[in-house]
C-alpha cells in the first residue's frame, strides 16, 4: 500500500516532510481501489512507486501481473469497505506499541534516511494517535489476527490455514481463485 501514497511534488519539501502519513487520506484510494479491481479480473497494473526520501512519487512504475492470490499490505487494508470488499482473506498483525516503535525507529533510519529524533516525533504526534483512530479498529473486520512477536511460522500456518478451510474450499471461491478473482491483505 506505501506505493499509493498521494503526489506530493507540489508542495515544498518542508510540507512535504509535515504531511500527515498516517491518515487514510494520505492513499491514493481510488487508485489502489481501481487496480486491485482491474488484478482480480485478471489484468495487468503499472503501480507507482514512492520515493520516502523525497515523500514524492518517482517517475517509474511497477509493473504488476495478476496471480492466483494478491497481498495487499498496508495500515488501511481494512480501513475502506470497498477495499476489504475485494478481499478474500484479512488478516490484522497485532503488536505492542512498544514493538511498534522499534521497528519502526529501526527501519526509518535504515531505508529512509531519518533521524531517530524525526522518528520519535513522528511516531508520538501523528503514528499511534492515527494507529488508534484508523488501524486498530480494523481488528474487527479480520479474519485472522496473528501476532507480530511470534514466530513468523506460526502466523502463515493460521493464515494459509484459514485460507485452505474457508476460501479455497467453497465451490464460489475455488472458480474465483481458479480466475484470479480474489485478493488478500495481511494487516
């Protein structure tokens, strides 16, 4: 989901930096809603990419063929009722907030060349007060909740396990899979 963040190039790169990340209208909506519906029918999509250095889009694209299962991953996987509606199997990863933080100080720093100053900014004014607004509450919409600290074994075990038993095997979503009809979003 990170690719569809809006395009920003028209604001300077200092509102750029206070944009707020974490709202669901920082999505490009229309635009994922479009191309996860054009993949389940089978079709090919040219997804953006997003540059987080710069908070801009770059100019190439993604090219992104349909398959049997598309993941869709991202904080509003479950947030917009059209989205979860293309969705076969949801799927929410809880963690602590602690767990949280870390990860997302480790990896700020790492790929997207941020102070862990910026980083712990960020988190506290907009990361978990839009955590609590927008993402938790899409617990109640997954199918599966698997937990963000186990080992990463044990989650795909009771997701593929929920996909075998309740979407693979119905008679409807054998022939949607069978087309490429279905996505499926971890979060």
């Amino acid at each position: 989901m990170d690719s569809y963040y809006r395009e920003l190039a028209h604001l300077s790169f200092e509102e750029r930096a206070r944009f707020n990340f974490d709202a669901p209208e920082s999505i490009d909506r229309d635009l994922l809603a479009g191309q996860l519906a054009a993949l389940a029918e089978g079709q090919a999509v040219a997804t953006p990419v997003y540059d987080f250095t710069r908070h801009t889009r770059a100019a190439a694209v993604h090219y992104l063929q349909p398959g049997g299962f598309v993941i869709l991953e991202g904080l509003f996987a479950l947030y917009w009722e059209d989205i979860r509606g293309l969705l076969s199997t949801k799927v929410f990863i809880a963690a602590e907030d602690r767990v949280c933080f870390e990860r997302r100080l480790a990896r700020d720093v790492r790929e997207r060349a941020r102070s862990p100053r910026s980083v712990f900014r960020q988190y506290t004014a907009t990361v978990h007060p839009m955590a609590e607004r927008y993402v938790l509450p899409g617990r109640r919409h997954a199918d599966v909740v698997v937990s963000g600290t186990d080992p990463i074994e044990r989650s795909v075990a009771a997701v593929l396990a929920h996909i075998e038993v309740r979407v693979l095997s119905s008679p409807a979503s054998r022939i949607s899979h069978r087309r490429s009809r279905r996505c499926d979003a971890p979060r």
